[in-house]
C-alpha cells in the first residue's frame, strides 16, 4: 500500500522537475481525477510560467 508519505514525496519531487509535474498532472487525468489535475496545471503554470499556453490538451 502507498503511503501518504511516499505520495508527498512524489508530489515534492515532481514539483522540482517541469516533465515530472507534468507526468503526474496526465496520470491525474487518466484517472479522471480532473480537479486535480486542474490543480497541477495551475501549479505547473506557477513554478514554470513559459509552460502557460504551451498545453498539449487543446
């Protein structure tokens, strides 16, 4: 089982890497989790501002 530890580490982790955010906001929307993804894209405009406008999901 995932702890929700290891769930926070993932989160910290990705929120370093432009790819790695962007991987676990596409995984969120695989899983249909789209108030989250939402969330991570409004992050990952947040800590990386030339990412607004350049979504692959147009």
């Amino acid at each position: 089982m995932v702890t929700k530890k290891q769930l926070m580490d993932l989160f910290e982790e990705a929120k370093k890497n432009k790819e790695g955010l962007a991987l676990l906001k596409q995984t969120a929307l695989v899983c249909q989790k789209y108030e989250l993804a939402a969330i991570l894209r409004m992050l990952e405009i947040e800590l990386f501002p030339e990412t607004k406008g350049n979504s692959k999901l147009k």
